[in-house]
C-alpha cells in the first residue's frame, strides 16, 4: 500500500485500519479474522457525505434541493467505484477464493464500498482535516469537468413523478439470496399498491434503483 499512501500524499500511524478497510467478508470468514471493511464503511460513507456537503455549501451559490443532486452525484456508488479504480484499489482488496473467481476485487460495489472503508480509516487515523485534503483532492477534478455525471438517481425521479399526482410509493425486499460475501436482493417497488417495478443486485440501494428505473419506464409509457 506505500505506493497508494505516497499517491495521496498520507503518512498512517496506524497500517492495521487500512488492512481491515481491504479485507472483504469473505476472507475474513476464509482466514477466521476478526474484522471486515464493513464498520469503517459506514463511518466513511458519513465522512463523505459531509465533506462534500461543506465544500458544496462554501463554494456553491445554490438552493438546498440542488445542492442534495450535486452531492448524491459524486458520493453515489458510481462514483466511489470511479474513484477506488483510478486509485488501483483492486490491487490491495483481499477477498475469499470464491468472490476471487467471479471476481470479486473489481466488482463495482465492492470496490465501491472499500472507497468509503478506506476513508474512514483515513479520518480515524489522521483526523478530518487529512481525510477532507485526501477527498477534495480526488473528486474536485471531477467536479470541474461538466461533462463527467456518475448518478442516475431513478429513484428520486421516481419520488418527484409521483408526487405531482399524489400517489403512494412503496419498496419492499422480495428475497434476499446467497452467502454473506455475495449477497443478491430483489425489490419490488409498488405505486398505490400496484407493482410497477423489480429490481436485482448485490446491494439494496442498487436494487432499488433498479426497480425504480423499471417503474419509470413502464409509467412514463402508460401515460
């Protein structure tokens, strides 16, 4: 991981965070570890969230609502997964032999979520200022290029076509399948109680949006 901690321009103290940020379920189950990526993901995906929410907010003259879209579109999982890839992340992610052999290590919600693990081992070992530096230094570029767009929010286009006929909106988890260390669900999204759409994928969130780009397209035809 030198190669990565000189690229971003950090020195740890504690290397054990950022071996835990790599390690996936899977080879933790395979190496009877104590600790997956999952706990720093969750931390991270915090400190993303309001890192970008202050620089937006100093550096952008926009109304509360956009600012929502502008942020969701650089902390989405699109591209967190864009951000792990051109920082190699595959190199260092360890996985079971199984999530190795469909894999795993450049699969886009995996990498996805290693993104914000690493970061929250960067705030945790560095503090707000270093992991605030670090991120601002991988996504401002993108933010300056107009032409780059990760997000394709289809449930909050969803929400919004909705509303403006005032209509009940419901997920709801149809089954959830396979082992811990790849997961697959399925939602179904229900518009006044009638399914309109159903979603497949690793992650919840991603199947929801699955579902809901499957609603928009059946409704917007409909109409």
């Amino acid at each position: 991981m030198e190669a990565l901690f000189k690229k971003l321009g950090i020195k740890p103290k504690q290397l054990k965070l950022y071996e835990t940020a790599f390690c996936h379920s899977s080879y933790v189950y395979e190496n009877h570890l104590k600790n997956d990526y999952e706990r720093l993901e969750f931390l991270g995906d915090a400190v993303l969230d309001l890192v970008m929410a202050d620089y937006l907010y100093k550096h952008f003259n926009i109304e509360e609502g956009d600012m929502t879209k502008m942020r969701a579109n650089y902390v989405c999982e699109n591209a967190c997964y864009q951000y792990a890839t051109d920082l190699n992340f595959s190199d260092y992610i360890r996985v079971g032999h199984g999530e190795e052999e469909t894999g795993g290590r450049y699969k886009k919600v995996i990498l996805a979520d290693i993104f914000e693990a690493f970061m929250g081992a960067v705030y945790l070992d560095l503090g707000y200022a270093t992991v605030r530096k670090v991120l601002l230094n991988i996504i401002v570029p993108y933010i300056e290029d107009p032409k780059i767009s990760f997000f394709s929010d289809y449930k909050s286009a969803l929400q919004e076509y909705i509303q403006t006929e005032q209509r009940s909106l419901v997920y709801e988890l149809l089954k959830e399948e396979g082992p811990a260390h790849h997961k697959s669900f399925t939602i179904e999204v229900k518009v006044d109680n009638i399914i309109y759409g159903i979603g497949t994928a690793p992650s919840k969130k991603e199947a929801e949006q699955e579902a809901a780009k499957d609603a928009l397209s059946k409704l917007v035809i409909k109409k």
